[in-house]
C-alpha cells in the first residue's frame, strides 16, 4: 500500500535564469597528432636497466664488505656461541 503523497517534480518559476554548461578547459583538435609511446618506453627501459645496475653494484659492495669483515673479538666469540635464554610463550 502507498503512504503518503506522490512526488511532483517542481517547475523553475518562469523569470528564473538558468545555469549554462561551461565548455572544456582545453579543447582537442580532430587533426592533432597521437604521441609517440616509443620514447616513453625507452626512456623507462633505461630507468629499469640503471637501476637494477646500481643495485647490484651496491649487493656486491655490500656482500664483500661483509665476507670482508675482521675475526671477532674473543668476548664478541663468547656471546654469539652463548646459549639463547627460552622464549617465554603466552
């Protein structure tokens, strides 16, 4: 069953100004030429290939300075053979 009244739309009164639509802020030409993605590619190509280049450069660096590294210390010894304390469960 319907409750209550039915909905009418509203009419703007007769003397109202109505609103127009604003145009495109840039309008596009038929005849404009489509850009090259071409160039876009390359140049990420190029981004991709120097940096994964530098990465491994620096892994390298890094993993030589690691193997590189002096003897420990006989204290430094002791504490990583040191038994580890249990871990408490909850």
């Amino acid at each position: 069953m319907a409750q209550g009244k039915m909905k009418v739309k509203s009419k703007l009164p007769s003397g109202a100004k109505t609103k127009k639509a604003k145009g495109k802020a840039v309008t596009k030409r038929n005849n404009a030429p489509v850009k090259s993605k071409v160039q876009a590619l390359e140049r990420n190509k190029m981004k991709n290939t120097v940096t994964k280049m530098v990465n491994a450069a620096a892994e390298k660096q890094l993993r030589s300075l690691a193997t590189d590294t002096p003897q420990l210390s006989a204290a430094q010894q002791r504490v990583a053979t040191a038994p580890t304390a249990p871990a408490t469960s909850k």
